[in-house]
C-alpha cells in the first residue's frame, strides 16, 4: 500500500527519528527538505530538531550507498520494499555508518520502534535483521570488493547517479569529477548575507561564534559546522541577515546601481536576489513570479529585513505584464537543473534526470529572449543559473548573442569587486563550482544592451 500522508497534528510527533522519517517520505513524493523538516520537526525541542536535520541530510546524501548496503543484508537482494521499510532502513544504516555519537543499539532499537508505528505488520521483524546483520558485519560494505566497473564504482562510492558522475567525468576529467562528487557530499557551511541598512558585518559576526568573513562575497558571513535552525540564531529576529550563498550574492554585484534604476527580478522565487539588489542599486525593484507561495514568502522576507523599494508580481516572463523597454537591469535567475546546489540539496541528484538540462536549455533560452526585449538600451541583462551544464550555460549564452546582436557581452570581471573577481573565468563569464570555491556551483553572464 503506498505511503499516505501522516495525518497527526504535528505537536504529537513524539522524536527526532520519526520526524526524520517523516519529512524523508515526503520527499521521496517530491517536498523539499527544509519544508518537510519544518512541517514534522515544529513540536521538537532544538536539539532534537537539529538531529532529524541531520538524519534527513545524510540520508539524502548517502542514500543509493545505504540502499545498496540494505540490499546486501537481506534474504531476498531484489525485493522491492514499500517506501516507508526502505528509508527507515536508510535511517538506521545511517545512523551505523555515520553518527560515531549514537550507539548501535539505539539505532536499531529506535528504527525497530518506527516500524511497529509506521511500517507493515512485517517491518519489525526485517528492520531488526538486516540492521543487526549490518551491526555485526563491524562496518559498511565496501564497494572495492564488488567487482563493479570503475566508474559505477565511483557512483556507488560517492553516492551520486551513474549517468551525472558519467557526464562530469566526461566534462571534468577522473579525478577532478571525483573531487567534485567528493565536495557534494561534504555538508556546506550556513551562508548568510548581512543587512547592511540594520547593522555591519563585524556587528553581526560578534553575536555569531565561530563566524568567518566570506572569500568573495563582501557583505557575507560563513557559519560551519551544525548551526541549529537560522530562526534561532541572534539576530535574525531583527532582521540583521538573511540566508544566501556566496556565489548567489555575486551575481547581484554584476548588476549598474544608482538612484532612479528599474530593476526586474524575472524569476524572483523566495526575493533573496530581488531583496539585495534593492539594497545595492537604490534603485526601485519588480520581483516576478509565476508562484504565489514563493511571492508570499519574498513578502515576509522583505518585512522581517525591512527592505523597502520592491514590488512583487505573479505573472509569467514569458508573458509579461510590463512594457518593452521598461527596465535599467533585468536579471534572469532561471529555473535549471540545480545541479549545482547537491551539497545544499542533496534530494536534487535523485529527483533530476538525464535529459532534463537539454529540456531545460530550450526553456531558459525563451525565458532569455523575453527578458531582452524588456531592457531599455543602454541598459543591462544579467543571466544566471545555479548549475553548470554546457546546455544551461554556454548553450543559451552563445546562441543568444547570434540572435541578439545588439547585445554585448561585458566581462564580469571588469564588474566585480576585486573580492570576486577569481569567480570570473577568462571568458568572462562567472563560474563558481563547489570543488574549486567552496561555494555553490553558479554560472552568470553579463550582457548590455548598445545604447538606440
């Protein structure tokens, strides 16, 4: 029978691990973590809320890896298990393989209990055997032994896709893809991006221990290692920061700034870049957005860091509610792939496919064209995307300029502040990866328009 929703009021979900569990399902059904997180972990205590964060994570991260180490302790490999008995397995193998701080009886004790609550009548029975095979093997199977080819072993070893680990080592070489699948599946630091109208960065990093300065972005602060949820770090009920990874702040530094500049957010979702470009431009800024739930969020967000001078629009770029021509800088932060963001988001490997950036190249390149016809000239067009596919990057960029010669491309590194300018590739173009940067992967290009 397939999973179905859980239908408890939230304040009854009694521990970390169910909340874990929970949050997992709906995600295997195409939630997002956080939000999941948010839904099942509200009635836990901050501790216990900073530990189903960490299960979910780590679950997503490792996942193919502790499927198949499941499979190797069961009767029947082949068995195709319901949802809920295969990612509590995940959950306990997890715990075994990854948590030195959590004691193996625990681990199998505590999935041995999900299961009486939320599995098959059966589950019990099989959840105890395999993790108390797994507990007795000493440690987790090890992919060398397993005579696999060497790059399905690579995807076993660092949990990622076969078809995503073929094409980076297709694009990247061996050991440079290895060492990006390596970056994925190291947790990232917590980014925030300081409001500097409320409070300076030095300020902000004093009530923050453990707080470093960004590399590349000048209004950035690192936080590593578990933070706890952000609601609950000083500050943000002041409004003294918001969450945005480096390499998202320096696309918003490509942008012209000055009194009286339009500026348009085409695809504005939660209003992270909408928000900090109204803080460097001074000028007056339009969010756009075809999802009202993300709008409404860019709105609370806008409140809590009292941002003023953005608007928010639901309306679609490729059908757009503003006139030709209308804006000084538009910025088209497109929907894509995301693979970029796998060490944030690690559901995003299982979830994309292998065509997907080749489908979404040909959205991304109408979303561009679009965009263009709304700058004035004389004035600039920013594309971004957080992925580094050659389809979603220099596939929509260099066909765009054949179509669009009234475009230029300007180098970003003559843009950046000198902070930045190592994200700047030779070409001009921002190429920010993981491996290479310790940021998200992002890719920019600056385009602006000749002057009538």
């Amino acid at each position: 029978m397939p999973y179905q929703k859980h239908k408890r009021p939230v304040s009854t979900l009694p521990t970390a691990r169910t909340a874990a569990l929970l949050s997992l399902l709906e995600v295997e059904k195409g939630g997002f973590p956080e939000e999941a997180l948010e839904d099942f972990g509200a009635a836990l205590e901050r501790r216990d809320r900073a530990l189903a964060a960490a299960l979910v994570y780590g679950v997503l991260r490792w996942r193919s890896r502790l499927e198949w180490s499941a499979r190797r302790f069961l009767h029947k490999p082949d068995r195709e298990l319901p949802d809920v008995v295969r990612v509590n397995l995940n959950l306990g193998l997890f715990q075994l393989y990854f948590l030195d701080r959590v004691p193996a009886s625990a681990a199998v004790n505590e999935s041995v209990k999900l299961a009486k609550v939320h599995g098959p009548a059966w589950s019990p029975g099989l959840v105890n055997a395999v993790l108390r095979a797994a507990v007795r093997a000493g440690g987790p199977p090890d992919p060398d032994k397993t005579g696999l080819p060497p790059i399905e072993k690579l995807a076993l070893t660092q949990a990622h896709p076969l078809w995503l680990v073929e094409r980076w080592v297709t694009e990247l070489g061996w050991d440079e893809a290895q060492t990006l699948l390596e970056a994925n599946n190291r947790p990232a630091a917590l980014s925030l991006r300081i409001n500097t109208a409320r409070a300076g960065i030095e300020e902000v990093a004093a009530g923050l221990p453990g707080a470093e300065r960004s590399r590349f972005a000048p209004d950035g602060l690192l936080l590593p290692g578990p933070t706890g949820p952000v609601g609950d770090l000083p500050g943000f009920d002041q409004g003294l920061f918001t969450v945005q990874d480096e390499a998202a702040q320096v696309v918003c530094l490509l942008a012209r700034s000055g009194p009286g500049v339009k500026v348009l957010d085409a695809c504005a979702g939660r209003g992270g870049k909408s928000l900090y470009l109204a803080a460097l431009t001074k000028g007056s800024v339009r969010g756009l957005d075809l999802d009202r739930t993300r709008l409404l969020q860019a709105q609370n967000e806008a409140r809590r860091l009292g941002a003023a001078g953005v608007r928010l629009t639901q309306g679609d770029l490729l059908q757009p509610p503003f006139a030709s021509g209308s804006f000084d800088l538009v910025l088209v932060d497109a929907p894509c792939s995301s693979l970029g963001v796998i060490r944030r988001r690690p559901d995003v490997k299982w979830l994309k496919k292998e065509n997907d950036p080749a489908r979404l190249s040909d959205m991304q390149t109408k979303m561009l064209a679009a965009a263009a016809q709304l700058v004035r000239p004389g004035g600039r067009l920013i594309y971004a995307v957080c992925t580094l596919t050659p389809e979603e990057t220099d596939g929509v960029i260099q066909p765009f300029g054949r179509t669009h010669p009234d475009f230029e491309l300007v180098p970003a590194g003559e843009i950046l502040p000198e902070s930045a300018r190592p994200l700047a590739d030779d070409h001009g173009l921002v190429r920010a990866w993981p491996h290479r940067h310790g940021t998200d992967g992002f890719f920019a290009a600056v385009l602006d328009r000749r002057p009538a």
